[in-house]
C-alpha cells in the first residue's frame, strides 16, 4: 500500500514536471514566434519608408513620392529642389512682403552665396520695388530641369520662361540658368539636405511677340 502510493505520488510530480516542460517549450515557441513576426514587420516598415521620398519647402511636406528605384528617387528629389528653388526666386508678385518671404525666408536657404548676391544686386537695382510699384506679376513656367549625373556635385540647367502680367497684356522673358547640386545637412530650413552653388543666370532676355 505504501509502495502504491509513492508510486502514485511519484507519477503525479513526472507528470507535473512533463507539462511544465510543455508549457516551457510552449513559450519559448511563442516568443520566438512573436519575435520572428515583429523582425518582419519592423523590416517591412523600414523598407516601405526607404521607398518614400518628400519634397519639402520650409517644413511644408509639397510632394510625397514612392518609388523603389533610389536613382529615379534622387532624380526626382533634385529636379523637386531645383524647381521648388525657381518657383520662389523667380515668381513674383507686386507685393513687397510676399516676395521677401519667398526669398529671402525660404530660397535663400536652398542656395550659397551666389543666389545671395543676385539678389542682393537686384535688390540694389530697385527691381523688386519697381514690381510692387507698377503692379505687375511674373509667373514661372518651367520647360525643363537638365541634371548631370556623371560626376560630383552635380551640375543642372533650368529653362524656362517667366510670364509677365502687366496692365492688361502679357509678355514673356527667356530664363536659362545653371548651377551644381551639392548635399548638405538638413535644416529646418532646408530639409531637403540640398544647396545650389555657383548658381547664375544665363538668359533672362525678352521674348518677341
């Protein structure tokens, strides 16, 4: 009877002690499982936030592109900055507050001292207060952005034409500029983390009629 019995005890502690390694390996399973889920959702998110890029102006998101080819990513992300760059330096309004922060809040920051000095000769000239004078805008239309690739920094041309509204009739102006694109770090003011140097201005004549 006494032997039966330790018997018996003894069956019920093996028994106890099997379903505690069960319930071990269990665990280990489900956390190695979990585990294993969470490393592929963490790596999916990665991925799909590499394949987002955003153009941006003064921490103003303009543009969200996804694309999964980094070279049409940075195609995009430098013909954004050089567009954005014109839109702002060259688009004009007669209003003296509008174009100085257009200027000098945000284009500025996308450009060396090269854009710096332009304006500043401009500025010297009267030209922006000769707009706000007579009343007239001047709308940017863009043909196209050339980038050059092939070595660092990378060397742009833009071409286009700005479109000019003055009392009642239109006029357009030629505008060929050029410049390199160099990375910097990125700023509230410039989140894009690129910079136009040695910018200049090719042709800003009048177009005939």
């Amino acid at each position: 009877m006494e032997f039966n019995e330790g018997y018996r005890v003894f069956n019920d502690i093996t028994r106890a002690e099997k379903r505690s390694n069960r319930l071990v390996v269990l665990s280990l399973t489900f956390m190695l499982f979990s585990f294993l889920c969470c490393t592929y959702v963490v790596h999916r998110v990665n991925e799909s936030a590499k394949n987002n890029f955003y153009l941006l102006d003064s921490g103003q998101k303009l543009a969200t592109v996804r694309v999964k080819d980094y070279k049409r990513a940075i195609d995009i992300l430098c013909e954004g900055h050089v567009g954005i760059f014109h839109e702002l330096f060259f688009g004009l309004e007669p209003d003296l507050g509008f174009i100085k922060r257009n200027i000098e809040g945000k284009a500025l920051f996308m450009v060396d001292r090269s854009g710096m000095r332009l304006y500043n000769r401009l500025v010297d000239q009267d030209y922006y207060e000769d707009i706000a004078k007579s009343g007239y805008s001047i709308e940017l239309e863009k043909d196209s952005i050339i980038i050059d690739y092939s070595s660092y920094p990378f060397r742009f041309r833009f071409i286009g034409k700005q479109k000019i509204e003055r009392d009642g009739e239109t006029e357009y102006r030629n505008l060929v500029t050029t410049g390199y694109l160099m990375e910097t770090k990125s700023t509230p003011n410039n989140l894009n983390g690129l910079k136009i140097v040695r910018f200049d201005v090719l042709d800003n004549r009048d177009l005939r009629k």
